[in-house]
C-alpha cells in the first residue's frame, strides 16, 4: 500500500511539473517578441466583440483549468476559423449552429458547436474573477500572433464523454480535462 501511495505521489507532482513547464513556455512566447517580428500582425483587424465571444469560450469551456488549457480551448476557435469548412470570425464559429425557423436568435438545444451556448443555462458569466481573467487573456490572444501548440485541433471534449464524431478525427493531445482532434483537410 505504501509503495503505491508513493508512486501515486510522483505521478502527480510530474503531472504538476509538466503543466508548469507548459504554462512557463507559453508564457515565455506570448510575451516576448520573435526576431524582429511585430507582435500583432493583426490588430487594425480587431473586432472588440470577438475578444468578448472568445472571453466567453474560455470561460465556460475551461475557467476551472490552467493556462495552458484555456489557451488550447481559444486555439481550437482560431484554427476553425482558418478551415475552409468554418465560418470566418471568431463570434461566427463559437456561435454557429441550428437554430429555431421561428425564433433564429434562439439555438436548438444541445445541437451547437460548443455546448455552454445552447445548454439552456444563462450565457451570463457569474464568477467575476474568472471572468476577468478571460477576458484579459482574450484580448492578448486575439491581438498577437501565436504558436499553435494544438497542432491544428479543430475540435475537443471533455475526457469523461465519448462523442460520436470522436472517431473520424485525427487524435492529437489531452490537456487537462478535454482531448483535442484535428480534422484533416
């Protein structure tokens, strides 16, 4: 019993050391400027209702995570946006989905690309110091350029479900509580 109380122990504190080095490295490259480069390529482009839908995003996909799990849950939003087979903004991609025929503003219940959108539960964030984290974090990430450590991620759930789409996509990492996928071109 000892023995494995102990190995259980270093198991977590890698865990945890893994999770630093990831938080330390991303902050590292969000913060410094890379050989010469400008550190917004894009920000005459800056939708200010984008930084609120991404700060949204992340707050109710991943508030409860770390860093570097709320910046890989923002990624998935870039990368769709970059795919062919997505809309063209940020807002558009996190909201996109079916809606009513007689209510369009309304989304069909469960049926939308991120699920905190149309889970019937109020889109008002409650948790002030979350929530300003977010949207902090959001306007930085929507204002400089960034490395895509997903590598591409189009989609991602939370561990303890298995959708159905799961599958037919690229597998690519587990961060936390989600597991990231990429679907292929």
């Amino acid at each position: 019993m000892e023995r494995y109380v102990r190995s259980q122990t270093l198991k977590e504190k890698w865990f945890k050391s893994y999770k630093l080095m990831i938080t330390v490295f991303l902050l590292i490259f969000f913060f410094t400027s890379h050989e010469g480069e400008t550190r917004c390529t894009r920000c005459g482009l800056i939708d200010p209702e984008d930084q609120i839908c991404l700060a949204k995003n992340m707050y109710f996909e991943a508030r409860d995570q770390g860093l570097a799990a709320q910046i890989a849950v923002s990624l998935v939003v870039f990368n769709r946006v970059q795919h062919y087979n997505y809309p063209k903004s940020i807002c558009e991609v996190i909201y996109q989905g079916p809606t009513y025929s007689w209510r369009p503003e309304y989304p069909v219940r469960n049926r939308c690309q991120f699920s905190w959108f149309c889970d019937g539960l109020s889109d008002v964030p409650k948790e002030l110091d979350a929530w300003n984290y977010a949207l902090n974090l959001s306007k930085t990430l929507v204002s400089a350029d960034h490395l895509d450590f997903t590598e591409g991620a189009t989609h991602y759930h939370e561990s303890n479900i298995l959708p159905h789409w799961a599958s037919q996509l690229t597998r690519i990492m587990e961060l936390e509580d989600h597991i990231f996928y990429r679907l292929d071109r």
